[in-house]
C-alpha cells in the first residue's frame, strides 16, 4: 500500500534510495517545486513537508545538523510557518529559534520540531528548551492536551 504524502513513513522510504539519499531527495524536491505555478500568494504545500522532514533525518544521520535544520525550516515553510532559525540561517552570531507566525498545523509540524531540537542537541545546545517549547505547542495544538507530550517524546527519541 502506497503512502500518502502526510504519512510519516515515506521519510522512511525515501532513505532508501541511499547511499546518495540526500541528493536525490534534494533533486525530487526541486522537482517537484518546479510543478508549482507562481503567484502572489503563498500557497501551503503540505505534500513537501514530508519530504523535507526526510532530507533532514538524512542530513541529521550523516552529521550535518547546519544542512538538516535548514531542510527542516523549509518543510515548515511550505505549510505557511515563519521561523528565525540562527544558526544556521544568520551569520551574525546571534544565536535564536523563533516561530514568528503559526502555520497549518499537522502532525509532521510536531515531528519536525522534535527533528530541530534533535539537530541543536549538537549545534547549539542552548536553543534546544526554545525549540522543544515550540514542539509542545504543536503537539497540544494537534493533541488537544498537553499531559502526554513528555510520554510521547520519549516514544519517539531516536526515530
């Protein structure tokens, strides 16, 4: 059975295609943006945050947190998030994580969050609270509560 483009198994998939995995996740991604028209307006393109979600995972394995948090950001960027990321995005040295405006919320939201505080454990260790404060945001927005956030994350550590 196929899996659908909000499915969290498809990142699984996707690492498949290795050893070249990022590349070519890279090069279907760009693919598959082409196939967008463009317009004023900001579409939500739901389909890619899988995708991204699983470039990251594949960045993050091959220990580039910097390469992984920018794939993450751009996932969340396709479902109409705004986020200041630094690092990596920012040279300046200021060190920041901050969702400056909410996008669709989805559970791969939640997952790429955890995926972002995951890849600042060995960048900047210090944005990690900010960035898991942004994920229980997400989860209790998808949940609906909050009481089994912690029991969820630990579920998930290390997937």
């Amino acid at each position: 059975m196929s899996k659908g483009p909000g499915d969290l198994g498809l990142h699984l998939q996707l690492r498949a295609l290795r050893p070249n995995a990022a590349s070519q996740i890279q090069t279907l991604l760009s693919n598959i943006e082409k196939t967008y028209p463009k317009c004023d307006a900001e579409p939500i393109l739901l389909e890619l945050l899988d995708p991204y979600l699983a470039l990251g995972q594949e960045l993050r394995f091959k220990n580039k947190p910097t390469e992984a948090i920018k794939a993450y950001v751009k996932g969340l960027k396709g479902v109409r998030y705004k986020i200041v990321a630094n690092p990596p995005l920012d040279e300046k040295g200021k060190l920041q994580f901050e969702v400056t405006r909410w996008g669709m919320p989805d559970r791969l939201v939640f997952m790429t969050l955890l995926r972002i505080h995951d890849a600042y454990l060995k960048l900047a260790p210090e944005l990690c609270p900010a960035v898991r404060g942004y994920a229980e945001t997400a989860y209790t927005i998808i949940a609906g509560e909050s009481d089994t956030f912690n029991t969820v994350t630990e579920l998930l550590k290390g997937r």
